[in-house]
C-alpha cells in the first residue's frame, strides 16, 4: 500500500510554522493579556520566563502619583495566572514610607526572584531591591526581611536596572545626586548574593561616575555584562548644544570588574554619540561576537520633533560599526509622531528585535510596536509588515516598555495598558521562526581506527537538558548509542566515540532534549565503515540537482525509493524504482536518497538541491 507522506508533510509544516510575528492565539485572549493588579495604576517594566515556561513581570502599582509599591504577576505558559505564587498569581510588596517602584528584575538560577527600582524612605530616594522565593514569599536571608536599601550620601538615588553576575553577584546601575542643583550622576552599587554590599567594588560596594565633571543631569539607564567581567551601560548625559541650550547625549560606558572606568574604552572610559536631538540609551546587549548594541530614543529636530527608534552598534573598543546600517546607524519611525523604544532582544541566529510604543491615529491612541531587522541592520521582511507590527489592546494608551524571547522561540512583550481611567498590566506573546534550543555551529563524524568519532560546538544553549547520541543505518529507524548532559554556557565543545560502528553505512544525528522535554534534531552525518554494500550499482545525476533528478541502476532492482530530509524524515517515497524524481516542491539542502533491496541491504547516496 502506497504511503501518503505529502499530508503528513503539510500537516506537520501548518503546525509549527506560523507567520512569524503573528499574534499566538493559544495565549490568554488572541494573544493578549490585561491584568488588573488592585490600583488605579498598574504598570509593568520587566518580563522574566522561567526554566519551566511560566513568565513573571514586574513592576508597580500605586493610587496616585508619588505613591507606589513592587508589584509582581506570575503566569502559567498560557497567559493565565498562576495559582501557585503569591494570592492568586499577584505579589505586591511595601515596605518604604509610601513610594516603592520597580522598574527591573532578575531571575537566580535557584528560582528566586528579585526586584529593583527605588523606595522613598521619607526623606530621600534609595536604591532598592526586594528577594522573593520561587512562591513569591520574600526570602528572609536576603538583606533584612527580604528588602536592601542604598543610600548615596543623602542623594536622589534611583536604581533603573539589577543584572545579575556569572558569580552570582548583584548589579544595580541608575542615577543619583543633587536633584535640586541639577548634579546627577551615573550610581552603581554591587552586592554579594546574599544582599550585603561587595567591598571590592568601587568604595563599600558603591561606585559614582560624573561624565567630563559636567555638574549637569546623567543616568545609567540599562547594563550588560562582557564575557571578560566588564561592565558596560548605557544612558545619557546632558551637555550644551549648538543653540546655547542643553540637549540629551546618548553615552555608552565601559567599567572594570572592580567599579573603575574602562580608560581603554572611547575617551577616558565613554563613548558619547551625537545623534539627532536628545538622544538616550534605554536598553544594551553585547553580542556573542563582542559588538555592543544599543536601542535608544533620539529626535531628528529639537523643536517640535518626534522620537524615533535608534539601533546603535559599536566595536567591542567603543567605535562605530561601519558594517552596521549607516556608519552603525539604524533609525527607525513607524508614524509621523512619537516612537518610543523599551527594550532590545538578539535571537540565537543574530536577528535583533526592538520593541516599544508608538503615537498612531495623529497620536491620540498609542500601541506596542516591534520591528525586526537582519544581523547587518536592515529590515527584516520576512517578518510582520515590512519588518514591523503594532498591537492594540483596548483603542486606548498601550505601552511597550519589555520584551523576551522563549525557549520555542516566541515573542513576549510586555508593559501596560489604559483600560477607561485604568491602568493594567499588558502582555502579548508572539509566533516566530521555529527555534532550536541550541544554536548548533559545527556537527562531525569522522572515522579513526574503526571507530567513529562525533565532535559538535554549540554557541548558545537555551536551557538545554541534554544530547541524545542516534545512530540508523537507513535514515529512517533511529536507535539511541549514547547521552552527554548539556553544559548550558556558551562557545561548548563536545565529543562522542562511537566504538562499535556497523559495517556499512552509519548515520549519526543529534537529538537535542531541552528542560521541558522539548526537543528538536541536528543534521544527518554519514560515515560508511568497510561496506561491502554494492554502491556503484546505483548513479544518481546531476548531483547537486536542480529541478530533477535522474537514477540510473546497474545489476540491481530495488524494491523502493525513498528520499530523507536532513531531520530524518521522509519527504518523498515510491513502492518501485523510479527514473526520476521531480524536485520543485523540495527545498534547498542536504538529502539521503536510499534504496531498499528485496534481501533487507539498503544503499544510500547523497544528494545535495539547489532549487
């Protein structure tokens, strides 16, 4: 009986691959998710997804302004609350005078939880941090109750983002100074992992930094950390203009592990990038190559202008990428009125997000907005409109202030809604290009002394569990020879001997098992050990092919044909031999061309198409 493997294909294709950009239907309603924590203003800053899925976001909620308190909402993989953390998915948490407001967050790798942003202690403002339990308790044996408080000098001091070190180390990067004169300056304060200051950082685990001594406004207003340890943030710093007035710089700075400006980075440590009219650093990430990239928010003219968004990237010495858009420029408008941008992603394959809010209908209603762009800077067209998407929730204010990428690779973003004289937290979850757990660069069979050798490096790992070894000598039925635990890091090497290879044709590929038992497939790799396996028997021309491909057979008579993708699976099949094989459905890529013999041999070609 002839196998129908054509529905199967579309069937399996229609499941996995949506529109990239598209709206996730199987999340909360559409997509979308409003929640209304207990106050008139409800505002999220922070999106986390945990190792099991579930997605946490931060922020605040308060009645009025100048009122406030840390505010966490934890959700199930569907977009419903969590019953499990807090009172009924909901943690909010006072404990300063009447003014607590988190504005980041970072997940440990033991499931605690912490949240960063400022508290008013009734007479200044103060750094603060708050540790919560993986139920959404405030863990006792972080500083005292739970909460860290850092006051410098008696300053405006607020804490606009927590990182958390390699070392388990705190970071918390903001401002802090003289609000009253006008004197601000970019404040960092480190913290072992219980909560106490780090006194080797900067003096008593604290650190201040006044660009060119300039006596005017500057804030930290996002971090990254390199791979060497360094500290990198971006910000703004206020100087004078061409007018005679002062306008916004966006500034990009390079700290030692120890607190101290990077002298090796730009001028004395800072980049200042000059670009349009007050330009600011909202959100950094260093690439695995060691370019940084900024998004951040400028204006073409001073007067009457409309931000934009702005994608900045830099060599890892502080110098413009030329490689990169314009001379390391991008700007981006999506309406003639203000584009306001919140956070920045980089995916696996090097294609960047920026996320964020955008004035639309003359700007009297606003929306989440995402634009995607290749690795080099351009659009993205294969993604949304043009690149682009805006999502609206309520035909009201939508804002866009964070964004992150799941293990399955879909979109979060997440910020806040006006739902009537309310505000809500708002959270949308999109489709995206299927996305392996692990960024694969290299996978090698190679044969020495009758044993085969499997060597593979991995870039990124994405809570990957572990590699299942599996070897077939058809294509088509796997078998399991070996398991190696993933050591979640990036830049990984491996290595698998196989000692007892078949004789004949072996075939080795790589499942690749994630920590909620998701998984996906490496290429196929071939190695044939000592065949006796009349090879020659079969010709298969032109290789590589284009539009058909031709079988000649010579002394044989196969009882069927089948042709393997390199994930394994069957995409064509004939119950006879065949002279020919049409391929303009077939993608570009690697094949397996096998006959089966009717006393059970099989032989295999390779077949490579270049449609």
């Amino acid at each position: 009986m002839k196998r129908n493997y054509t529905l199967l294909f579309l069937f399996v294709a229609s499941t996995l691959f949506a529109q990239p950009g598209s709206l996730d239907n199987t999340f909360g309603q559409s997509g979308k998710v409003m929640t209304d924590i207990s106050q008139l203003f409800n505002f999220g800053y922070k999106l986390l997804v945990q190792p099991d899925g579930k997605i946490i976001q931060i922020g605040f909620s308060a009645p009025a302004q100048f009122y406030g308190n840390f505010s966490i909402v934890r959700y199930d993989t569907n977009g419903s609350l969590d019953s499990t953390f807090g009172i009924n998915g909901i943690v909010e948490t006072f404990f300063g005078s009447d003014e607590d407001v988190a504005f980041s967050g970072t997940l440990q790798p033991d499931g605690k939880i912490i949240a960063a942003g400022y508290s008013w202690n009734g007479t200044t403002y103060d750094f603060a941090m708050v540790r919560y339990t993986v139920d959404g308790f405030r863990d006792m044996n972080f500083g005292v109750n739970g909460v860290v408080t850092t006051d410098f000098a008696n300053n405006y001091d607020k804490a606009n983002q927590v990182i958390l070190q390699a070392d388990g180390k705190i970071l918390l990067v903001g401002v802090s100074g003289d609000q009253s004169s006008i004197d601000l300056d970019l404040a960092f304060a480190r913290y072992d992992s219980n909560g106490s200051p780090d006194n080797n950082f900067g003096t008593n685990g604290k650190t201040l930094i006044d660009i060119d001594a300039s006596k005017r406004w500057q804030s930290a207003r996002a971090v990254t950390l390199q791979s060497d340890g360094k500290i990198v943030i971006t910000g703004f710093t206020d100087l004078p203009n061409r007018n005679g007035s002062y306008t916004n710089v966006l500034i990009t700075t390079r700290l030692n592990s120890n607190g101290v400006l990077d002298k090796g980075f730009g001028i004395n440590g800072t980049v200042k990038s000059e670009i349009g009219e007050d330009a600011v650093g909202i959100s950094i990430k260093t690439q695995s190559d060691g370019k940084l990239l900024v998004l951040a928010s400028s204006k073409a003219v001073k007067i009457g202008g409309y931000e934009d968004f702005v994608l900045v990237r830099y060599l890892s010495n502080g110098m413009l990428d030329s490689s990169f858009g314009q001379n390391g420029i991008v700007i981006t408008t999506f309406d003639n009125t203000d584009d306001i941008p919140g956070d920045l992603l980089i995916q696996p394959d090097g294609k960047i997000i920026a996320v964020g809010t955008v004035a639309v209908n003359n700007g009297s209603t606003l929306d989440f907005v995402m634009a995607r762009y290749k690795p080099d800077g351009s659009p993205d067209n294969t993604f949304g409109n043009g690149g682009k998407i805006k999502t609206d929730f309520a035909g009201s204010w939508d804002f866009g202030t964070s964004a992150t990428l799941q293990k399955d690779g879909k979109i979060l973003i997440g910020g806040y809604s006006r739902n009537g004289n309310d505000y809500n937290f708002a959270l949308a979850r999109y489709n995206n290009d299927s996305s392996l757990p692990v960024k694969l660069l290299s996978f090698e069979a190679r044969l020495i002394e009758s044993k085969v050798q499997l060597n593979w490096k991995t870039e990124l790992e994405i809570n990957n569990d572990y590699f299942e070894i599996q070897r077939s000598s058809n294509g088509v039925e796997w078998s399991k020879i070996g398991l190696i635990k993933s050591n979640n890091n990036v830049n990984n090497s491996y290595s698998f001997t196989d000692s007892s290879p078949w004789t004949g044709v072996n075939l080795y590929r790589l499942k690749m098992v994630d920590t909620d038992r998701t998984f996906a497939f490496s290429g196929i790799r071939e190695i044939i050990l000592n065949s006796n396996l009349p090879l020659d028997l079969v010709e298969v021309f032109p290789n590589p092919a284009h539009e058909k491909l031709n079988i000649k057979i010579n002394n044989c008579s196969p009882k069927s044909v089948e042709l393997v993708d390199q994930s394994g699976r069957t995409v064509y099949f004939s119950d006879k031999y065949v002279e020919s094989i049409d391929l303009g459905n077939f993608t570009a890529g690697h094949y397996m061309l096998l006959f089966i013999q009717n006393d059970g041999s099989h032989i295999s070609k390779k077949v490579v198409i270049q449609n």
